[in-house]
C-alpha cells in the first residue's frame, strides 16, 4: 500500500495474462486488503488498467473518476475507490 492511513493507493498488482481467471488476482487483492487493514488503511484509491476494472468492480471497488497514465500520454485510467469494512 501507498499513503498513510486511513486513506491508501493501492500501488501495483499484475497478474500475467496467461494466468487471468485461476484465482490469483482474487488471492492477491484478498491478501492486499487484510494487510491494508492491519495496518489502519479505510480505503484504497485504485489507478486501474482500463482492462481490470471489471475486475476491481467485482471486488467491491467504486469508480470515483479518471486520472492520467504516467506510462502512456494521454490515456486515462479509471480511478477507483475500495471501502475496506
């Protein structure tokens, strides 16, 4: 995690391609949020891949805006947000 508590970024979580839809990003978010709790963190803000934002909606997250890519000019990311309970 990025930030200081309570509020946090989610900083980066890649899953290879070849391995999408076995579990591990479910394993790896699940295990991002139960640390990110320990720690005092009550939501995550979440510069996503436009090809993973399905996936951190399905997780619970929220879409709260659009911010720059540092990697691409001129592409927007979904920005979203993750209440962590």
């Amino acid at each position: 995690m990025d930030g200081t508590p309570p509020a946090g970024a989610l900083g980066n979580l890649w899953i290879d391609p070849a391995f999408i839809g076995r579990g591990i990003g479910r394993a790896l978010w699940e295990h991002a949020t139960h640390v990110a709790a320990d720690l005092g963190f009550t939501s995550l803000l979440i510069d996503a891949d436009p090809h993973a934002e399905g996936f951190y909606r399905a997780m619970g997250a929220t879409r709260v805006g659009e911010s720059a890519s540092t990697a691409v000019p001129g592409r927007l990311l979904p920005q979203l947000r993750f209440v962590l309970s």
